[in-house]
C-alpha cells in the first residue's frame, strides 16, 4: 500500500534560483524532507553519488 508523501512547508534558506532560473534545493530542505530521492541532488546530505548510483556511508 502506498502511502502520500508528507507536505513540507518551504522556507527561507531551502532553496536558491540557479542562473538558469530553477529551484536548487538546499542540505537544509533535504535534511527536513528526512530521505534520500537517490535523484543526484547537487546539495545532498545523504552521499548519494547517481554516477555510481550509491550512497556514501561515513
């Protein structure tokens, strides 16, 4: 069973504009979101490396 994804409020200092105009995503929103997207996230707490498509334990 699949359960809905739990609505987070976005705040300051969760993300930022790139030059190009997109949302980036902050360590800061990742962290309050609590997992790992495994999307390759620029800004990602969690050590998820899409090129090797594993995640960094230490």
């Amino acid at each position: 069973m699949l359960f809905p994804k739990k609505r987070i409020e976005i705040e300051e200092g969760d993300f930022y504009l790139t030059p190009e105009g997109y949302k980036c995503f902050t360590e800061q929103y990742h962290l309050k979101r609590g997992y790992c997207c495994e999307s390759g996230c620029r800004h990602c707490p969690y050590g998820f490396n899409k090129k090797t498509n594993s995640k960094n334990n230490q």
